[in-house]
C-alpha cells in the first residue's frame, strides 16, 4: 500500500453514494460536496436494488400523521417520535423533489401519484416506478443531477479506511483508499457517512454483498455512539439457491396462495400461527429458521397457485430462480430468512449530527430513532431521501478549520476465509432467533479473530449487534431472544465501543 498524500477540501466529504449519500451532496450546494464510492455510481448500493418504492401521503384521505401512527405501530414502542414526525412531513415533498429531478414515478390519469398498499401501511401509500423498478430509476435521476451539479464532484472506487480525527476529537476527513491502492488523506470541514447497511456480515443477504456495516464500524472506532445495533430486519423468504446475494421470492407470492412445505412437500405454517402463510413477517422468519435448524428444509411451493402464470406475474422471480437451474412452474422454491435491512446505526439527531463533532451520518448506516425496532416497508428510501438531505445541509453550514488531522493508519482488512466465518456465526448467532448461549458463542468467536487479525471494521459492527442483542434481554420488533420471548423493555439501546477495542485500534 502507497504512503498516504494529503488534499484539503473546503466542503462537505461525503462518504457513500446510494440515496442518502447523494440526496446529501445535492441538498450541501452551493457548498462544494466531495462524493467517495466505493464502487461506481448506481452499483454496489441498496438504493439501486429497491423494488416497492418510497412510502409518503400522497393521496387524498391519506396525512403524515397517519403514516406516523403506522411507523410508531411497526417500530414497537422504540420509535423516535420526532424523526417519525419529521420523516413522515417531509416525506410528500421528498417524493416531489425526486420526481422534479425526472425520478418516473407512476402516475395517475389525473397527474397524481400511484400509490400502492404495502404490508402494515393502514392505506396505499407506496409511490413506485413501472411496478418493482424503484430504486434504479430514482438513482438514474439522482445520478443525473449529481453529475449536472458544480458544486459536486465524484471519486469512484474510492473507499474510506479510517477516519481522520484532531487533537479535539473532532472529525477532520478520511483516509481513503482508491482503485490502484493509493492511500490518500482527505482533510474536510464536515464529514458525512452514507454507507448503508450491514447485510453482507451475514451468510444470506438481499443486500450487496460489500455492504459490512462499515460506517458504522468506523464511526464507533472515533467513538460515535451506535444506536438499536441489534435490531436487524430479516426477510422471511429469499430464495436459497446458492446465489450470494439471494434474491427474494416475494411476499405477494403466499398472497397469491403459494405454500411453505418442508421437504416431504407437507405444509408446516398452520403449527407456528393461526393465519399460516399470511401471518406477520417475523413469525414467517422464524418458522422458517426454525424448520431449517431442525433439518426438514423449507420450500415455497407456488407450483398450484402460480404455475405456469410466473413468467408474466412473477417475471423478477422466475428469471432470477431459472437462472439458477430451478423451475417454480414444475419445483418447490428452497427459502431461507434473509438479512434485508439494519434499524439500527450511528446515533444521530435530527440533522444527522453524530454524537462526536464534524461526523454526521444519513441513510441505513445511521439510526434516527425514526424506524425503531421494525422497519415499515418502503419507509428507508424515504429516510435516506430526508434524512440525508438534512444532513447535508446541516454538515454545509460547518466552517472549515485550520487544525491538521493526527496521521492514522487504515483499518485492518479482514481476510475472505475470515469474513464468510464469520458471515455462518452470524447468521446461526445473531439471525432470527437469539439466545445467550450462542449469543456468547458469536462474541468469543469475534474475539478470536480480533486477536488473530486486529479490529476490522466487519468485526467492529458484528461485535456491536451482538453485545447489543445480548444485553436486550427481552424480545421486540425484529429482536427475538428464545431464552426472553416476552416484551419488557421499551427503551433504544445506546452502545460506544469498547474501551480496550478502541484503544488498540487509535
Ligand atoms: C433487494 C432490496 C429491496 C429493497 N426494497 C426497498 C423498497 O422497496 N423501499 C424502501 O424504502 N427500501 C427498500 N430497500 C432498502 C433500501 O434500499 C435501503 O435501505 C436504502 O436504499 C439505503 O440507502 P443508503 O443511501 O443509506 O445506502 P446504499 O444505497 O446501500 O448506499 C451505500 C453506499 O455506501 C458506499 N460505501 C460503503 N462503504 C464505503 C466505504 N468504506 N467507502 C466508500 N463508500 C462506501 C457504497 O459503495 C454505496 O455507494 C430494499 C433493499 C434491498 C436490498
């Protein structure tokens, strides 16, 4: 690896280009925003991937205090209420802005926006792009003003290390690593993590795969205090076909009657819940879990309510299960629960301030209190467009300073052997079903890996869902411990990293 160089710039860096990311350099203007991505603009994100839409009250009958009400319900008595408040009013005027940039959503003869009714919303309220292409046709747009934008300017394949801290604490820049190898320091008045969620710490993933929980990991190693780290959101029905990331097989699949069979083909929902194949999402991914660990397997069996119906009604799911040498028309899907999304992240005001100077953060990496301990559907893309906006303006109106960074080496990467141990001991530790014994487990294995490789940031950010998970000892929205099944504690869970972790990493 190349000595670091040193560039000074005067504005806001901005690490991460997904919807957060670059809903933040653009609300920054007319201060100049830096863009830092790891991978190339529109890949290696989330926001690309999104399929549903972005939730907000669009239509007559429909008000932001009624989304609130759903997003309180779904968050489980952990929600913030005023980044709810605040996510839910401004989320109307997100979804405009996004359309003014030539964001297609589906449109109404009348002009207004479609809205579609999604799993917990009390009324349809999903805007979304020609059915499930949402989150690539917003980015187009996105990308699109960004790259019209003078004040922004973009580094791709550029992918942050470290971040840079003063004798004060206070976040000066990053060190960042580019394409070739290059260490560079960058020295910036504010900083702002946009770097999405942690998915790909654990063995199936609907996310990217080098999505790692790392913003998080390096916002926890300059102290930032981290927020609900143990609320993570699975999806009860990826389709297990050995593609990494797994794609999903649909929930409107068992609404369109499709039954989970284990691998005698007999049906095995109506022994976990009274509504079988409809009931709540956690109790789906938890029967599933539940059936895999015992040895019975699980599939999707759509062959009857499908059938051959799945290439016009289901063309993303049958294209993705074809490719992978599976016909649902004539075979039973094999499913497993799927880490989708992160609830909790770096604590952050309503600003994105985080709790050490000059570090903000927006998006799925940061926790705004505003989704609590269970995500509503379609309520991310419009925190990242919201939230991250605000944080952009808010890291605009930091001066710059004279005071130089302390010099500091990358984080230690983590060796691919490493990382997919890893990535099992999550997954059968910290997945849908926890308890102490493997919770403790999961802990000592990260340990043994600390000490063999130093801290990595995927180990920083698995070290911090698991002490969080451990000392939740209740169970509540997407957490469920089996040794506390009961709800007892409905207060967010704040954690810094430990004091010994933090020391060996400074
Ligand atoms: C399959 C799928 C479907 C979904 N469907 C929906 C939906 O319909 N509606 C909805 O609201 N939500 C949906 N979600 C969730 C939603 O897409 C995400 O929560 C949201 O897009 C996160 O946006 P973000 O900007 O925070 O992060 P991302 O879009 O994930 O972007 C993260 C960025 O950070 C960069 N990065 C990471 N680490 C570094 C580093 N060290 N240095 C430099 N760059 C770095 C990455 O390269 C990337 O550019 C879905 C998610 C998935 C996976």
């Amino acid at each position: 690896m190349t000595v670091a160089s040193r560039r000074r710039f005067d504005g806001v860096l901005i690490v991460g280009a997904g919807l957060a990311g670059l809903s933040a350099a653009l609300a920054a203007a007319p201060r100049r925003a830096l863009v830092l991505s790891a991978a190339a603009l529109g890949e290696g994100c989330s926001s690309a991937w999104a399929q549903g839409g972005m939730a907000a009250a669009l239509s007559e009958g429909d008000a932001p205090a009624l989304h609130a009400a759903d997003t309180l319900a779904a968050g489980a008595g952990l929600c913030e209420p005023a980044a709810v408040d605040v996510l839910t009013r401004e989320g109307p005027d997100a979804v405009r802005r996004l359309a003014g940039l030539g964001a297609p959503f589906d449109r109404r003869p009348d002009g207004g926006f479609v809205q579609s009714l999604e799993a917990a919303h009390g009324r349809p309220r999903v805007a979304r792009v020609g059915g499930d292409g949402a989150g690539r046709a917003i980015m187009a747009a996105v990308i699109a003003a960004v790259g019209a934008a003078p004040s922004i300017e973009v580094a791709e394949g550029a992918r942050v290390r470290r971040l840079l801290t003063d004798r004060a604490g206070r976040v000066r820049g990053a060190l960042v690593e580019d394409a070739a190898g290059s260490l560079t320091e960058i020295v910036a008045a504010a900083t702002v993590l946009a770097t999405g969620g942690l998915g790909g710490l654990y063995a199936v993933t609907t996310t990217p795969r080098a999505l790692l929980g790392g913003g998080l990991a390096l916002a926890a190693l300059v102290g930032a205090e981290i927020a609900d780290a143990e609320f993570v959101q699975f999806h009860p029905t990826a389709m297990d076909l050995g593609q990494d990331p797994a794609p999903l097989a649909t929930e409107a699949l068992r609404g369109e009657g499709a039954t989970l069979v284990g691998a005698d083909g007999a049906p095995f929902m109506t022994r976990y819940h009274a509504a079988a194949e409809l009931a709540p999402r956690d109790v789906v991914a938890r029967a599933i879990a539940a059936e895999l660990r015992a040895g019975r397997g699980a599939f999707l069996d759509a062959r009857a309510a499908v059938g051959e119906a799945f290439p016009h009604e289901f063309p993303a799911v049958f294209a993705a299960a074809m490719a992978a040498g599976l016909d649902p028309r004539t075979a039973p899907i094999p499913v497993a629960p799927a880490v989708h999304y992160h609830m909790g992240g770096i604590a952050t005001d309503l600003d994105g301030r985080t709790t050490v100077a000059g570090l903000f953060a927006a998006g799925e990496c940061a926790s705004t209190g505003a989704h609590g301990a269970n995500r509503l559907a379609s309520n991310s893309l419009l925190e990242a467009a919201v939230f991250g906006a605000r944080a952009g303006r808010a890291a605009a109106r930091l001066p710059d300073l004279e005071t130089d960074p302390l010099a500091a080496a990358p984080a230690p990467d983590l060796p691919d052997s490493a990382l997919q141990a890893l990535r099992r001991a999550m997954s059968r530790d910290a997945g849908v079903v926890r308890d102490a014994a493997g919770l403790r487990r999961l802990l000592a294995e990260i340990d043994a890996m600390e000490a063999a490789y130093g801290p990595a940031p995927p180990l920083v950010t698995a070290r911090m869902v698991a002490e969080a998970a451990l000392a939740r000892r209740e169970s509540r929205g997407a957490h469920y411990r089996a040794d506390y099944p009961a709800s007892t504690n409905p207060i967010r869970s704040r954690e810094t990293l430990r004091p010994a972790a933090a020391v060996e990493a400074a």
